[in-house]
C-alpha cells in the first residue's frame, strides 16, 4: 500500500472540501498530528479510521486506496474531472447544445 499517495489524496480531497486538518480529525476522532502524519504518508491507519475518513470525506475505497473511481458511478462533477479533456470539451459542447431544451 502506497501510504504517501493514500496520504496526498487525502490532503487534496480534505482541501477540495474547506476542512481543516483539526476538523477532519474531530469528524474521524483522531488527533490533528495523526491526521498530519497520515497525509505526510508517515503512519499507517486503522481499518476504523480508514472507514471514518472514507466517510468524512464521502469518497471511494477504491479511490483512496487505488486512486481509481468508477466513472460510471462516480458524481457528475467527479466524472467530468477524471475525463480526458477532448472529453470534458465534448461533454460540455453537448451541454451547451442542450440548454435550449432544459426547462
């Protein structure tokens, strides 16, 4: 398991959300050094804490072990970021063209 990356994405994801090391360790009920040093990819953790930072942050396993989320299941905003961007240019064209049509 690669613990710096499992750490960074954390730290990105914590970020992307506005929440603080202090708070994410409140919301997992570790303190702010262990969160530190998890995301610095200095510490291992727990299955539990594992689970509780899964869901502080309302992310995948897959993601945050593997890097990878299903695109098929993943939130709209979420599968337009892990899209190539000739995709993410065709998906908004597509978009675009639609609008008229939205009431």
């Amino acid at each position: 398991m690669d613990l710096i990356a499992i750490g960074s994405r954390i730290k990105a994801e914590r970020r992307s959300r506005g929440i603080s090391q202090e708070k994410l360790a409140e919301l997992v009920s570790v303190s702010p050094h262990y969160i530190y040093e998890i995301e610095r990819g200095m510490k291992a953790m727990s299955l539990e804490t594992l689970i509780n930072i899964i869901s502080a942050l309302e992310i995948s396993a897959d993601y945050l072990i593997f890097g990878k989320q299903q695109l098929e299941t993943a939130p709209l905003y979420d599968q337009l970021q892990l899209m190539s961007e000739e995709r993410r240019l065709r998906a908004e064209n597509a978009f675009k063209a639609l609008l008229p049509y939205i009431a």
